[in-house]
C-alpha cells in the first residue's frame, strides 16, 4: 500500500470546490495521476479519520501555453478527485 500522502496532493479551493463543499458536502483534491479510486478513498480516511462515501475522479488536460517564441509550451496533466462524505462528516482545512 502506498503512502497516503504521496496519493494526496493538496486541496483544490476555489469558487467551485467551496461551492460543493457547503451546498452538498463534496471535497476537491489533486491526487497522484495514477492513483485509483479505491487508493483515494483509502487515503482519504486514512489522513483525516473520516467516512468517504464516494470518489470521482477527473483527468485534467494541461493547457497550451504561448511563449514569447514563435512555439507552443504546455503545463503539466493531472487528476482531480471530487470526494463525498458520509452524512454529519466534514473536514475542517483551517
């Protein structure tokens, strides 16, 4: 089994992620690119000691970037993880 950590990248807190959290109880993250729903879960209940009851997952396509060159550069992939928790459960980040 993998370090939780290494799974769990950090939090995603922005205008939509809030809006999830207050309205249905739903957690953004960035997880690892090759990290299975069963892992986050796992990690998820693992750091912060609370009930998951679901995770979808999201691949992320880095966007196309133009430098100051005449080429194109890119930022990287990577996945997010929207995660529900059990009724009555929530995470306090601050």
């Amino acid at each position: 089994m993998r370090n939780p950590y290494e799974i769990l990248k950090n939090v995603r807190m922005t205008e939509k992620a809030t809006g999830l959290t207050e309205k249905h109880g739903k957690y953004v993250f960035v997880v690892a690119p090759d990290a299975t729903k069963i892992e986050i879960k796992n990690a998820v209940e693992t750091v912060f000691k609370k009930k998951v009851k679901s995770v979808n997952t999201i691949n992320v396509l880095g966007k196309k970037k133009r430098e100051r060159r005449a080429d194109f550069g890119k930022k990287p992939d990577w996945k997010k993880a929207v995660v529900t928790l059990q009724e009555g459960e929530s995470i306090s980040f601050v």
